[in-house]
C-alpha cells in the first residue's frame, strides 16, 4: 500500500492499519500468514494468491492511505459480493466528500447517482453528459442511452421482475418476460460511465 510516489512513509504502521480498516481490508491483512508482511504473488516462495475482491479491498485501502488529490477508480467492485460492492461505493463516495476528485468508470450505473458529472461512450464515443437527473428527465435532450440502460439494470432487481435465466416467469400468467427474452432486449453494447466528483460539490470539468 505504501509503494509508489506516495508522501507517506510505508512505515506507519498507524496509518497503514487505519487505511485498511476505512477500506475494510484489515480482515484481508489478518487473514495472511504474514500480515503486512507476506508477499502477495504466487509465483515466489511463501507467496500467496489474492482473490480479485481482496486485491480490489487493498487498492481501496491504497486510495485512503495516499490521501492522493485525483483517484481514479476502473470497475472498482468488478469481483466483489452485492453487500461488499454496496460498501466499497460508499467508501468511493466518502472520499469524494473528503476534498478530492474520484473518477469512477463502471458499468454498474446505481453507484454514479451522486456524481457531479456522467459522462456515457458508447463505442468510445462520447454520446451524453449530465448529472443524473438530467440525464434521466423526459425532457433530456440526448439519445437517452444512460436512462435506457439504467432502467434495464434496474428491471433486474426489482420486485416481480424477471427470475433466474433459463427458469422463465414462473407459473403460467405470473410474473413478467423470462429472463432469457430480457436479456434478448438488452443492447449489446459497451457503455462504460465515467462519473467525476469533486469534494466540493463542483463538477470536475467545471472552472
């Protein structure tokens, strides 16, 4: 955590232990045969593999103990369960209200409702930009491709919606579409969101 260009010592062990537990990457650290001591790289004696959501829980721990001015955040939560990825975006978020600038790019389109800034590429084109409740209006004037793919993931979770892929709806007449024909009516295409917030509650792009 302390490699790098980083102004802290990786000798604190004080703030080493207090950025792991902001991050909750202390269980991790405890769980290693070595603590803060073992190697995490397989290929090398005594080395040990991390799982993607243990080294995910590390960077976020890395964010915290660097205190950087700009974080940049690439599918964050990408390996972690439903309850931790909840958890890890609200971190995301208490460091944007910590006086920095969080850029998050992610698929998962609930964790940028906050942001000052939503940038959508679609094909690595920039198609729309706006805050969420822009984005979102009936009256946006963009392609509404963010509020398109935002309501699809929401269809996902909620109540009555579709089940598991494969098992359809249910009981004859219950239910809404499978999960197989919802997933047939969901564009194929690679909308990563990039969200900017600054701690100040000024959009990043803004003077």
């Amino acid at each position: 955590m302390g490699l790098g260009r980083s102004a802290a010592s990786a000798d604190d062990p004080e703030r080493l232990e207090a950025a792991a537990s902001l991050a909750d990457a202390h269980t991790v650290v405890g769980e290693l045969p070595r603590g803060w001591d073992t190697l995490c790289e397989k290929g090398y004696e005594g080395g040990v593999d991390l799982s993607g959501g243990q080294w995910q829980r590390l960077a976020l721990a890395r964010a915290y103990y660097r205190r950087a001015a700009v974080l940049i955040c690439d599918e964050p939560t990408s390996s972690m369960d439903p309850a931790a990825e909840i958890a890890a975006f609200r971190r995301i978020r208490d460091l944007a209200g910590d006086g920095r600038t969080v850029i998050l790019v992610t698929h998962r389109l609930h964790s940028v409702r906050s942001a000052d800034v939503i940038y959508v590429l679609d094909r690595g084109r920039l198609v729309e930009a706006g805050d969420f409740a822009s984005l979102m209006a009936d009256d946006h004037e963009g392609p509404g491709l963010f509020r398109e793919l935002f309501s699809l993931q929401s269809e996902q979770y909620r109540l009555g919606g579709p089940g598991v892929p494969g098992q359809g709806s249910g009981a004859p007449g219950q239910g809404g579409p499978s999960q197989e024909a919802a997933f047939r009516d969901v564009p194929s295409r690679n909308v990563p969101v990039a969200a900017h917030r600054h701690g100040t509650g000024k959009a990043a792009s803004g003077g």
